[in-house]
C-alpha cells in the first residue's frame, strides 16, 4: 500500500452545503474547493473543506443538498495574508462518490495520522475544568513535504498528550472538527474566521527504534 495513505486517511459522508469553486491549476488539471456538512452524534454539524480535482467528475454536478462520500487526505498550506502565514486546511479527495436517497442517515468523519509532533503541546483547563491539550502534528508527504495538522485532546488524552516532546513519533485517530472564531483585524474590527482541526480519540506513541 502507498506509504503516503497509509499515515494520513480521512473518510467522510455528508452533504454538499456550499456548491464547487474553482480554486487553482496544475499541469493542466484544475481543482475545485467544495463545502461538506456532517452531523456530530451530539446533533452538532462541522463544515469541511473538500478539494477535488476536475478530472474526477464535472464541477457543475456538485449541488447544495447533494450526498458524497469521499476519502483522501487531510493537508495544509500556508497562505501570506498581510504581515503573516495563515495555515488552510482540507481534504484533499482521492476517491468519490455520488450517494442516494437510501442512504441519507449515513453519517461518516473518520481520520487518521501517523506523524511527529512539531511543537511542544499546549495544556489548559476550561472554565468548567475540562481538560485539554493542542498538538500540531506534522505528517510527512512524498517528495519532502509535510502536512502540518491541529490536533486537540480532551480528558486524560490531554493529560498523556500534555506530557509529550516536540519530535514525539504520534499515531491518532479521531474527526475533523470546524468552529467558528473572531479575528482581530485592528482596534476596532474582528472577523469571523472558521478554524479546523482533528479531535482526536485515540493517541499512541510510537516508540522509535
């Protein structure tokens, strides 16, 4: 199996909530950007950034409502904004397809990664003590590049993960998550921002050799 799926898959099953916009080309092959919406169990709802290459199918079949099932991974570029990167996150689709009527309760989020964290992990506690942990985990690509992916733990994931070292070697599974946030712009104006990132389930080292 290819090296480069095996440490970094994602599978989703939604509906298309914002219809397919040119985003760049390459080589003659040009990519879009679509919108996916998939349920929480809690009722809740994350948007997620989809890339598909125009090769796969036609842009203009994809609609608000439409039910997709994708998998392909989760990667990140930085884009200079002003005086600073900003790091944009999707998925970038290998496989698709087009799901019926008969399957509309089918709901599916799943990610996974195998990679190294780049950054010594941030711990903190929320007002009602919830414990959490933000790692960001870079998952190496072929050809020397990496991904480099947000990662949030919660409870004792973000009590083990609180106690790891930049450079730990960290498989993790778990969802993609979007929340919404205000970014201040100067003195007196913010904008609202979506943010992305993996809660992850489950965390393991692996101890190098």
């Amino acid at each position: 199996m290819n090296k480069e799926i095996d440490n970094n898959f994602v599978e989703l099953v939604g509906e298309i909530s914002k219809e397919a916009e040119y985003s760049h080309e390459i080589y003659g092959e040009r990519f879009y950007i679509i919108s996916m919406k998939v349920q929480r169990t809690s009722g809740n709802e994350d948007e997620i950034p989809v890339m598909v290459s125009g090769r796969m199918c036609n842009p203009k079949e994809f609609y608000t409502g439409q039910r997709l099932k994708v998998s392909g991974q989760f990667r990140s570029y930085n884009r200079h904004e002003e005086t600073a990167n900003r790091l944009i996150l999707y998925v970038f689709v290998q496989e698709m397809e087009f799901l019926d009527e008969m399957q509309d309760d089918l709901q599916i989020n799943d990610i996974y990664l195998d990679g190294y964290i780049c950054k010594e992990p941030t711990y903190r506690e929320t007002p009602l003590g919830r414990e959490i942990s933000d790692l960001l985990v870079a998952v190496n690509r072929s050809y020397g590049k990496s991904d480099y992916i947000p990662c949030i733990c919660w409870g004792r994931n973000a009590r083990y993960a609180s106690k790891l070292e930049a450079g730990s070697h960290v498989q993790i599974s778990g969802r993609i998550q979007s929340r919404t946030y205000l970014k201040r712009i100067s003195d007196t104006e913010k904008e609202e921002r979506i943010a992305y990132e993996v809660s992850a389930g489950k965390i393991n080292v692996v101890e190098e050799n």
